[in-house]
C-alpha cells in the first residue's frame, strides 16, 4: 500500500515511549502507515504521494483539548469580548461601540469580564448608563455568573419578590432588589432563555468556522463538554457535519447529567458513534467558580467569615447519580473547583469505581483548581483523571492569592498531583479562556501569566516538563476518551493526526512558547491547515 502522504526530515517527538524520536512519518487511509528514519520511509512513497519536506522542524501528535464547550467558543466570536480588560473604561468604550452597531430588538450580548482587574463593581445601574433601552447579558469569564442591566432584568421577570432558584443566587442589594448579577446556572437561565437563538444553519457555518480556527491552532481533538444542556441543538449539529462530511475533528461528547435517562433508556453506551464523533461521560457540577466565590470550600473565603462557596450537586447526588451512570455504563465527569468539593467528588468516584471489565472509561474531574494537602494523592488513587487547564493560570493566579490565601499553594498543584500518579489531561475550557494550546504549556511550564508575572512563577515548585505536559495534551486525553489504541501518539496503526510547528519547542526558552505557532496541521491524513 502506497502512503498518500509522507512527512520527512522532521523532528518528530511521537509521544510512543518505545520510540520517542523518528525523522519521517507515512500516512495511509487516514492512518500512520509508518515512522522512522528518513532512508527506511521514502522508499513507500508512490506515483500519488504527497511528500512533505519539514525543514529539521517539529512534529507532534495532533493535540486534544480535554476541556472545551465548543458550541459556546463558536459563538462567543460573534459577541462583545471584555476578556482580558483591566481597566473599566475600556469595557465602557467596548460596550459603547455595540450600543451604537446594535440591530433593532436584538441583545447585546458579550462575555469574559473579569471584575477582580476593575476598581468598579459589576452593576445593573452602570450598565444602564451605557445602555439604559436595549437588554444587556454579560457572561463571566467563569460563564458561572452573568451580568444583565435593568432591561434584561425586567425582560425576564427578575424582580425583589423572584425567589433564589435552587443551587443558584440573585444577587441583591441591602432593599432586597437585584442588583444585576446571576449566579449559577439555575439563576442565569432566568435571562438566558430570552435571549435570541442563531437558527441551525447558522450555528453550522459557525462552527465549520471555528474547526478551522482550531486548526490553526493545532487541535484536532476535543471533549465536548455538556452537550445539549449548552445548546439542546449541539449534539445534533455535531451529527448533521458528520453526514455532511463536514467534520474534520474527533469529537469525545460529555453529555449534561440530566440527559442519563434518556440515553440508559436508548442503551447507549460510551463510545457509540464512529471515528470522528463518539458518547463520552456524564458531566455533573459539584460546585461554582473561584472567581464568583462559588467554589465549595473546606473553610471559608479569606475575607469571610461564613462564605463556603455553593453546593450545585450534593456529595449524596453525586453518589445516586453514579450509582446510576455505573450502572447504564457510564463513567462521570464532575466540574470541582473548591478543595471541599474535589474531596467530596473524589470519595464518590472511589465508592463507584468505573468497571474496567466492560471497558467503561475512567472517572474524571474538571479544573481540580483547590486541593487540600491531605488529598493530593487521593485521586491518584482510585485512577482518577485531573482534567485541567493550566491556561487559567494567566488570569487566576492574582485572584487565588485574593481569595485563598495561603491555600492557594495548592491551587493548580499540576506537578504535585502527576507525582503523585494522578493521570493527567489538558485543555482549556474555551470560551471561558484562550482555546490556544500554545498558552497552555507556556503556563504548566513557567508558571507565569503572559507578562511573565508573577517573578519566577507561581508556587514554581509546581511546574512540569515539557513531555509531560505534551503528553497532557496528546496521550492523556487519548486514554481518558479510551482511544489510547488510535490516538495520542504518533505510531502505525493510530489516527494519522500530527502538526508541524514553526518553532521546536524543545530547543526555545518556555517564555517564547506563548508565541509559537503552527506551520501545518494534518487530520485523518489529509492537510487541513498549511
């Protein structure tokens, strides 16, 4: 069989620990045919092959985004971004330009503030300055609290006398009116559900587009998170591009944890599906974000004497929930971000250990972002997966100190937990921060946000090497998603996904990383970005 592709003269790192290094690769029907030295694979090439010269640059295994709710990255490119503002008069001046583009009953929408780099508090009366007539929704850059001014409010008839909906809270000021700030998803659907919808063709145009950005990037895997409950239509447009042929991506779905009767009902099973788009896990909430001080913790907030964040799922409806998961096959995945909760999820994973037997795939629990020291091997365990994003780091790092005080130096404990044997996968958790993979390993690797603070990285005895956090981001989510035997590494047999990068990231210093890009992306052995 003649390879329709051959990579040659690359630095190829193949993440296969039994051949960590080769010089060319050959791709055939959407596989690796073959890896190793230039002279042992340009002899298969064929009148048809494509042969692609890399220049001594390095090739790696195609990467995964472990954490990503995709659906939402694609449409929060058409809306208002605060991400990243430090200052309050820019968010005014941004918010300002859409008041004055603004269509006729149509939203304002916008996401990423971050009121911990303001001198101002979020308000409905300040929005309503910048807008006092057409409805405004803001997400967090957390996506667990929303900002909505006066017409918002009123168009979705919040008042004094609206009740707190269950696991949420309506903030209020001290006349019990709200204030403009929604906590938690029960509370923000209270907006959310009048906002105006994208029709389906829409939202596939949308994210064909947002494929191809990712490309560019060198993702060509991810784990969906809550599809369905993030858009009810999400699952059925992953499936209307994969019948259009559309779908250059493996899609792992982690289906919303109020979806699992409906699916134990239908018998399905993690996995169902084909090579591009498969069911995954059962994603549940234990608890809220740092950033909105939501986070179910041990002990209280620094600064409090009675705030210990919020309980979105009991560690009891955790254990019902995965007594019942366990037994339509499923395994769970848990958003934790407080040390409390981390705890509390970890010994309800450990009561229903997944059954390896019938292949049900490991537990896992998202952003682990507080541990307690005593619990730093607690996952490691029971084979529990820290799925992570060291790119919150870039902005989470100031407002940990703020908010966790001494505490904080086991915040993001990447390298205390992989010590431990804790298996570890990468992503992002776009469009809650950057979906750029690049910023990611600049972050596990320095420990610093993008302006190299702070000085000599944040608790710096956490910091990875380099092939570990690859690793992260190639065979960590491969083994999470149960796909070790077809992706994750570079090796004939495995899905011939790789990316040729502009710079070696083994030979630059790990601040230059954040500037690294692609030069080419391959996808079930065809380019699709070059």
């Amino acid at each position: 069989m003649n390879p329709n592709l051959i990579v040659h003269n690359a630095k190829i790192y193949t993440v296969n620990p039994a051949n960590p290094w080769a010089q060319a690769v050959a791709c055939a029907n959407g596989r690796v045919l073959a890896v190793g030295r230039n002279a042992d694979i340009l002899p298969l090439a064929g009148p048809n092959t494509r042969q692609i010269d890399a220049g001594g640059k390095l090739l790696l295994p195609g990467f995964t985004d472990a954490h990503v709710h995709f659906l939402q990255y694609a449409i929060r490119q058409r809306q208002v971004s605060l991400f990243g503002l430090h200052n309050f008069d820019d968010v005014r001046r941004r918010l300002q330009q859409a008041v004055a583009q603004a269509q006729p009953g149509l939203w304002i929408e916008g996401w990423g503030w971050d009121e911990h780099r303001w001198d101002v508090q979020p308000t409905a009366a300040l929005l309503d300055e910048i807008a006092p007539d057409i409805p405004v929704a803001l997400a967090r850059v957390d996506m667990h609290t929303w900002w909505a001014n006066s017409a918002a409010l009123k168009q979705a008839g919040i008042t004094r006398h609206t009740p707190n909906p269950p696991e949420s809270r309506i903030e209020r000021d001290a006349d019990g009116n709200p204030t403009g700030l929604l906590r938690e998803w029960n509370a923000i659907a209270l907006v959310r559900q009048h906002l105006p919808r994208p029709n389906s063709a829409t939202l596939r145009r949308w994210l064909r587009q947002a494929i191809s950005q990712v490309h560019r990037l060198g993702i060509t895997g991810i784990h969906d998170q809550r599809v369905e409950r993030e858009g009810r239509q999400s699952a059925r447009l992953w499936q209307s591009l994969r019948r259009a042929k559309e779908l250059e991506l493996r899609v792992h779905m982690n289906i919303a944890a109020e979806f699992l009767p409906e699916i134990s009902t239908l018998g399905l099973q993690p996995g169902f599906g084909d090579d591009r788009l498969w069911l995954g896990h059962i994603k549940a909430f234990a608890d809220g974000t740092m950033g909105s001080q939501t986070a179910l913790m041990l002990a209280p907030f620094e600064g409090s004497t009675d705030n210990t964040g919020l309980v979105v799922t009991s560690a009891q409806q955790l254990g019902e929930l995965a007594a019942q998961a366990r037994r339509a096959g499923f395994s769970l995945s848990v958003h934790a971000i407080g040390d409390r909760a981390v705890r509390d999820t970890a010994h309800v994973m450990a009561e229903f250990p997944p059954d390896t037997e019938s292949g049900q795939l490991p537990h896992r629990i998202e952003h682990v972002q507080l541990v307690h020291p005593t619990d730093l091997t607690l996952l490691a365990q029971h084979g529990i997966f820290a799925s992570v994003q060291p790119v919150h780091l870039h902005l989470d790092w100031r407002t940990a100190k703020k908010v966790w005080g001494r505490r904080a130096r086991t915040n993001y404990a990447f390298r205390s937990l992989h010590r431990a044997g804790t298996p570890l996968a990468f992503g992002s958790d776009a469009p809650v921060a950057p979906i750029n993979p690049m910023l990611g390993i600049h972050a596990a690797l320095t420990r610093q946000d993008t302006e190299g603070q702070p000085a000599g990285g944040y608790y710096p005895e956490e910091k990875l090497s380099l092939e570990t956090v690859i690793h992260a981001y190639t065979a960590g989510p491969a083994a999470l998603a149960g796909k070790s035997a077809v992706q994750g590494s570079i090796s004939p047999g495995k899905w011939a996904d790789m990316i040729l990068l502009n710079q070696n990231l083994f030979e630059i210093e790990p601040d230059d990383i954040q500037h690294a890009s692609v030069a080419l992306t391959v996808f079930n052995g065809q380019v699709v970005f070059e």
